[in-house]
C-alpha cells in the first residue's frame, strides 16, 4: 500500500485491484484446464482457442463505448454493473453443458469484464495526483499478475480435484465479493462528462468494425478472413471519419492523430500484448501435451512469469515517476523480446529450468514495460477523458491479445490442422511452438522502436496534453 494514503485513495485501489485481479486469474486458471476441456466437451485444437478468444471478443468490441459510458454516467456505476454481469457469465461458464453454451457464456464475460476494464484504471487516475500516479498504477498492475500468479496453481489444483468447471464457479465467487467492496467501500462517481450525450451511432460502427476485424485474424489462414478483415478496416474507416463530425464523439481520434506519447503508447502497448498473451494459452498445451506434465505440475512451472511480473511492476511503476516512463517501458520491451527467443528453442527434450529461466525473462520484461507505459497514457489527457482513454489503452491490449491468439490459431492449423486434438498433435506442436515464438519475438522487436518514438515527458506536456497542465 502507498505511503500517505487517503480513506478515498486506499479505496479506489483496494476496489481498481480486485476488478484488476479477476480476469487474468481466470484466464491464467482457464489455460491450465484447456486440455480438460478439450477432452470433456470434445473439441479440436482451433475449437479450445476459441474458448480464450472469443471473451477478448466480446470485450474488445464493448471496451471504448463502455468507457464512454462511464465518463457520462460515472465509473462506479458501470463497474459495479460490469462486475455483475462478469460473475454471472462465470457462473454459466461452468454450467455450460456443450462448446456453444460455453462460448456464449464466455462472451457474457467478455462485456462484464470490458464495463471493468474501462473504469478501473479510470478510478485510479481521477484519485492519485499526478506525481503518485504510477506508484498507485504500478500495484495496480501487481494485482492483475497475482492474478497471473494464482491462476495456474490453483487453476491446475481445482481441475484435478473438482475438474474445469470448479475453475469458473470460484470466480464467480469472486465478483461477488468484488461488488461488494465497490457498493460498500468506493465513495464517489466520477462522471466528468455527465451533461454529454452518448455517441449510439459511432458506438454502433466501432463495435461492427472492431468485431469485423478481429473476427477475421482469428479466422487466419481461411479464405473467409480476408473478407472479415478488409470489412473491419472499412468500417473503422468510416467510424474515424464520422467521430471528426460529432461534437461528442464516443472516441476522440485527436487523442491518435494530435497527441504523440498517447498514440505511440497504445500502439507499443498493442505489440506487446500481441507478442506475449498467446504464450500461455501454447505452452500449457506444450507442457501437458508434448512434455506430459500433469494439470498442477504445468500450473507451477507456468507461475514463473507472472511472480516475477508481482514484484516488478509496482518498482517499474514508481521508477516511471521519476524517469521517462518511456526509458523503463523499451527496456521491458527488450528483454521481453530476449525471453521470446530463449522460448524459441523449446522441444521434447527441453529441460524444466531452462522453461523456468526464459519465463523468468519474459514476466521482468513485462512487469518493466506494463505500468510505465500505462502512466504515460493516462498522464496524456484530461480528467474527463480518463474513461475513454483507460478503454482505449484496454483496447489495444484485448486487440493485441486477440491477434496474438489469431496467430497462434494459424499456426496451430498449419502445423498441427483444423480438426487435430492437441494431444494427438506431436511433433506438429512443438513445431508450432517454436514458430509462433519466433514470430512473437520479431513483433516484440518492432515494439521497443514504438515503445521509444513516444516522444519525452516535456513533449506531453508542451504539445499533447489536452488539459494543457504540466507534470510536477
């Protein structure tokens, strides 16, 4: 906890952490069970990805008009809304009795968890002044890799002794508790643009095009995906193009097109995730399938990287307080891009240390890069746009995350094919292991040149600071 606290700042961290905590523990829990559900519900390689996709779906495409939401309406009542409608999804996830119902309940998730994303750092930004912002964004992070951290163990723990589902119904349980806190702990609402109105049109094309598009990566190497995406990028065309008309537009694009450090950051911020997210989904499939470790045995060696991530972020966090959050986030992005390609070399008779050290690597170059570059977003605009830009840096990392998956289901199905379980994948996985790393370690690199064109902290405030203030 930070130094100095006020009741109203220890309370909107205590509530930003727990709805931080929540998603990256299921999905860190859900990747161990994977193969559980594979063979439960019969489903094929591309079929299990989907499982993991389709909540980065769902939340992306929800992700700027709930944010926008928020800022008119006030951030605690969306969160609290979002955290109910995540719990009851969860609650389904694990009543599910075939894939469908499991997807569907999966994307009732995916809204839930967008009406959290586009609030929780939000909170945060509105309570911490400026100088202890990324300390308070720093622990923030923390709690999303405990969740990280937690995840796999108990994750593989609930699987072998209660099966998959016991996975979902323990979140839920969660989000209960996590409502509560909102309603009974946070004092205050936040809705800096409250006599606005809501863009329903823009929202309506953003959600269209964004789904298009991510929809058609995940579709890759298919012939129908080129058609989904070219449809995407139209439609996100057009919605650029009428957001410059409206004089309330859900998304502001001068945040892009006239503010350097927030357009340079969400953009480092969509490669990272692209190189990263997948890598979990594809070496617990890799630890279980090639290497024949049991659920709970790959959950612990899978808790390297998010620990690591723990105790790197709140330092990383308070370090971008003092020095160009621009300086420490590259430098996370570099050895973020080392441990990719220490992952590159894994096979059938890689030894566990070896495992352990290049995710060791990758979770202190996340933990680096990951509330830096989230200060540095937040710290480009104005209070009553923190909603929309807390949801479009939330964008960019469910987009990223989306085509990291996008990628890793291509190659599944080159390497591997359409209708293969994993389990009867062999040599194929490890190949497509090793490929998909190679091409995530190139993304990352690309991403340290994004990471340091952001421009200086000075830069902000002179030329793209919407409120026009300066950083003490």
């Amino acid at each position: 906890m930070l130094t100095g606290d006020t009741p109203q700042e220890r309370a909107a961290l205590v509530v930003a952490s727990l709805t931080a905590f929540l998603t990256p523990f299921m999905g860190a829990a859900a990747n161990v069970a994977l193969p559980s559900i594979a063979r439960d519900l019969g489903l094929n390689a591309l079929e299990l990805s989907w499982v993991a996709s389709i909540f980065l779906l769902a939340a992306a495409v929800c992700l700027v008009p709930f944010g926008r939401w928020a800022d008119i309406v006030g951030r605690k009542r969306v969160m609290t809304w979002g955290i109910l409608t995540y719990g009851t999804g969860s609650l389904l996830s694990g009543l599910a009795p075939s894939f469908v119902m499991l997807l569907a309940a999966r994307a009732l998730q995916g809204v839930g968890g967008a009406m959290m994303f586009g609030t929780s750092v939000a909170v945060l930004t509105s309570v911490f002044a400026p100088a202890r912002r990324g300390a308070a964004l720093g622990i923030n992070v923390a709690a999303v890799y405990l969740g990280l951290s937690l995840g796999p163990v108990l994750g593989g723990l609930l699987t072998e002794q209660f099966g998959w589902r016991s996975i979902f119904h323990v979140n839920a349980v969660l989000a209960a508790a996590a409502a509560t806190a909102v309603v009974s702990g946070l004092k205050g609402d936040w809705a800096q643009a409250r006599r606005e109105p809501f863009d329903v049109a823009g929202s309506m094309v953003y959600a269209l095009g964004l789904g298009a598009l991510m929809f058609g990566f995940s579709r890759a190497p298919s012939p129908s995906a080129a058609f989904w995406i070219l449809a995407g990028v139209a439609a996100l065309v057009a919605f650029i193009a009428f957001e410059r008309s409206v004089r309330y537009p859900v998304l502001d694009v001068a945040l892009f097109t006239g503010n350097r450090v927030f357009a340079w950051s969400n953009l480092a911020a969509l490669i990272n995730y692209a190189a990263t997210f997948a890598v979990g989904f594809l070496m617990s499939l890799f630890l279980q399938d090639v290497l024949g470790l049991a659920p709970r045995q790959a959950g612990f060696v899978l808790l390297a990287q998010p620990v690591v991530m723990v105790l790197v972020s709140p330092l990383a966090g308070r370090w971008s307080d003092r020095v160009e959050p621009r300086l420490v986030a590259s430098a996370g992005m570099g050895l973020t891009t080392v441990g990719l390609v220490m992952l590159v070399g894994v096979g059938a008779s890689t030894p566990i240390p070896y495992i352990l050290g290049a995710l060791t690597v990758l979770g202190a170059g996340f933990g680096l890069f990951s509330s830096p570059n989230t200060n540095a977003v937040m710290g480009a605009v104005a209070p009553a746009s923190y909603g929309v830009a807390a949801s479009a840096l939330g964008t960019m990392r469910l987009g990223g995350q989306m085509l990291s998956m996008g990628l890793a289901m291509m190659v599944l199905s080159v390497f591997v094919g359409a209708g293969v379980s994993p389990s009867d994948a062999g040599p194929g996985l490890v190949t497509a292991t090793r490929v998909a790393f190679a091409a995530f370690a190139g993304l990352c690199a690309i991403g340290v040149g994004a990471s340091m064109a952001r421009g200086t902290r000075e830069s902000v405030d002179v030329h793209g600071r919407v409120d026009g203030t300066r950083h003490p």
